[in-house]
C-alpha cells in the first residue's frame, strides 16, 4: 500500500482496493443491520466470517500500528474505509467499547511494549472486553478523592475498594483502574492499574436505571492480587495517564454505532405524528424551525469533528475535545426530545400499543439524560475549556492555593 495517500489519485485507488475487498469480504445478508443483534438474526456464520475478515486485514482498528494487529491507515484513509463500509451496508463488528475507544489508545502512547503484546493485539480481534473503574462513591467529580488503594506486597499490589458506574463491569475481562499508592499526597499519590476481572475477590452488582436498562454497576476489591507488570506508566503517575485517557473518550468517533434514535430521518419521524402541510413541509411551525435549527447544528458539529481529527493530524486528542463532548451531549439529548415531542400522546414506557421504536426513543431520551453527566460533567467540561482553551485563571485552585481536584 503507498506510503502518500494525500493525492486525489491516491486516494482514489486506495477506495477502489477497499471496494474491491468489500465486494469479495463482506456478507450480503448483513447489508442494513445496525447492531449485533440484528446481524445475528441474518446469521451468526456471515457476523463471524465478517469479523474475522475485517480483523484479519487490521481494519477493526484502522489507525493502529499493524505490529499489534492494527491497519496501520492515516486518518484520510480510514475514512474512506469508513465511507465505503458504510456504503455496502457494513459497520465495525468489533464494536466501539473501551477497549477500543479508550485504553488501547492509552496503552499505546504509556505502555510498555509487554503490556501492548498482551492487550492490544485481542482489542483489535475483539476479543476482550474492559470496563473503567474511575468513580468512587466519594469520588465523582473530585476524581483525585478517589480512595480504593493498592498496597505493594513485593511483586504485586494487594488492593481493596470501590468504584461505582463501572459501565460493563458485569461483561468484562479486565478493569483500567486508578488506585491510591501513596496516601499522603491527592494527585501525585494515583496510579494505573490493570485488573483482570477474574480475579479472586472480584465482585460486580448491576444497577438498574430508570431507563429499564443497568449498563452501570458497582464494584467491589477485596484483597485482589495484582501483577507490577500490569502498572501503566510510572508508579504514582497514574493521574497523567488517566486524565489522556479521558481525553479519549471525550472524542467523538466516526465509527461511533448509530442510536437507535438515529435509524431513521427525524423529519420522517416528525412527519408521521405531526403530519405536513400543502407545501410538504412539516405542520407545526415553531416545530419546523426548531428541528431545522438542530439539523445545522448537527451539520457543523459533524463538520468540526472532521477538521479537529484532520488538524490533529495522528497526534491523539487535545483540550478540544471537551467542547466537542459539550456540544456532543447536548445534541443527543435535543434530538431526543425533538422525537419524544413529536409523539406526542404515543409516548410509552411499554405496551403492544406502542411500536418498538417509539418505546425505543422513550427509553433513549430518559438515559440521554446522562450524557451531560458521565466522562467529566458539562460544567467540568467548562472548567476545562476555560482553563486549557481560553486561559483564563482557575478561581477554585486559586482560593485553594493548589490544583483543583476536578475530575480531569
């Protein structure tokens, strides 16, 4: 494959060797399903045979260096794998979890190179599942409180504690963790554990929200054993290495798996419920105007994340990627109320009265209410921008006389 892909011709050939592998890669039958249960339902042969083909050519993580089983593609050429994916029908089997979208880009920039042999290589067959385990129950916005500790015990640390809104915890393999190691000092007393989460004293407890689902839970270690080897960058360091990391799930992926509010054209929705009038337009004026407004957002939002991926040129996120999380999480929740206005009377929380995806629009905008919430607040996310983006003064760490102790 040509090293410069930054000519139109380049580019060009590089799309026509992508469609070429899709036509001969990519299962028929999958064409159009949007999840993996929907694909399931086409057949579970054609899901596996996909996933082993796009894995086996490195394309589940295009981005990443082929020595660990990545595609080794630039930015310009992963979107065009994207683009023609998304063209036959197709999305990445291996799915957008943590594994992909927040340690493995972590590990690769403060991992040793065991670490990276070990983890990165099933991330990308999507083989392993992982789960964060930031928050505590003194812990939330001031991370840097966090208290569940890990002691050294030679060759490995014993640790003990809790993390709650662990996402996944009850499907994982392995746990990032930040724990305490040295009780004296708040920031520089953190580091970045590896936890297997088959370990011995090891127990998980979903929560049930109120959007029926339980995609959080608490977690409990009780004199878990935990290798030196699986301490990412230096010990006490961990603060460093976990505030990357969020920066990383603050970015918003292109590959990201569609909501289910996303299936269809909100104004087909809208059009539906609200009807339309002579002109073809939809009835509700102030309706109209308003979902127009959200429609250009949604444009220039998409449109900003293109440039700040292309300007990063490789380099991994920035301070940016705060903003673009802010205004992310507001427009997921916008268009969710948009839908949920427009059904009007129709809105359920279950019943054969109500078709699926109206109930599925209900329950998106009930747990979208967390969007603001989750990977550092809207108003942390503020602090953030102001401080990093902006320069201005930090008026906590000011009267405190030291850092704040925001969650990063």
């Amino acid at each position: 494959m040509p090293d410069d892909l930054s000519s139109p011709i380049s580019l060009e050939a590089f799309r026509g060797e992508v469609q070429a592998w899709l036509e001969a890669n990519f299962p028929k039958a999958l064409a159009g399903r949007q999840s993996q249960a929907e694909a399931g339902e086409a057949g579970p042969e054609d899901l596996a045979d996909w996933k082993r083909a796009l894995c086996g050519k490195g394309w589940g993580t295009p981005t990443w260096p082929s020595q660990y089983g990545g595609g080794g593609l630039t930015p310009v050429q992963a979107r065009v794998l994207r683009e023609e994916i998304r063209r036959v029908g197709g999305w990445n089997p291996i799915g957008w979890g943590m594994g992909v979208r927040m340690l493995g880009p972590t590990l690769l920039e403060y991992g040793t190179e065991a670490q990276k042999q070990q983890h990165i290589p099933p991330i990308c067959r999507g083989e392993t599942r992982w789960c964060q385990g930031y928050s505590e129950p003194g812990a939330g916005s001031d991370l840097a409180s966090l208290q569940t500790k890990a002691e050294d015990r030679g060759d490995h640390f014993l640790v003990n504690g809790q993390k709650l809104w662990t996402s996944g915890a009850q499907y994982a393999d392995w746990c990032f963790c930040l724990v305490r190691t040295d009780p004296t000092r708040k920031h520089d007393g953190i580091s970045f554990l590896l936890i297997d989460m088959r370990s011995p004293g090891v127990r998980v407890n979903p929560i049930q929200l109120i959007s029926g689902r339980s995609p959080f839970c608490e977690t409990f270690f009780t004199d878990v054993r935990v290798s030196k080897a699986n301490l990412v960058g230096p010990l006490n360091g961990g603060w460093t290495v976990g505030k990357r990391l969020l920066q990383y799930e603050r970015q918003r992926n292109e590959d990201a798996p569609a909501r289910a509010t996303e299936q269809r054209a909100i104004e087909d929705v809208a059009a539906e419920h609200l009807g339309r009038d002579p002109q073809g337009r939809l009835a509700d004026p102030d309706y109209r105007a308003r979902l127009t407004r959200h429609l250009m957002d949604r444009k220039a939002f998409n449109l900003t994340l293109q440039r700040s991926i292309v300007e990063a040129g490789g380099g991994g996120p920035t301070a940016a990627t705060s903003i673009l999380k802010n205004v992310s999480s507001l427009l997921v929740q916008e268009r969710s109320e948009l839908l949920v206005e427009a059904l009007g009377q129709a809105v359920g929380w279950e019943g054969e009265t109500f078709a699926p995806e109206e109930l599925a629009y209900v329950r998106e905008w009930l747990s979208g209410k967390a969007n603001t919430i989750f990977a550092g607040s809207y108003e942390i996310q503020n602090n953030i921008i102001s401080k990093r983006i902006l320069g201005l003064p930090d008026p906590v760490a000011s009267e405190a006389g030291g850092l704040s102790g925001q969650r990063p």
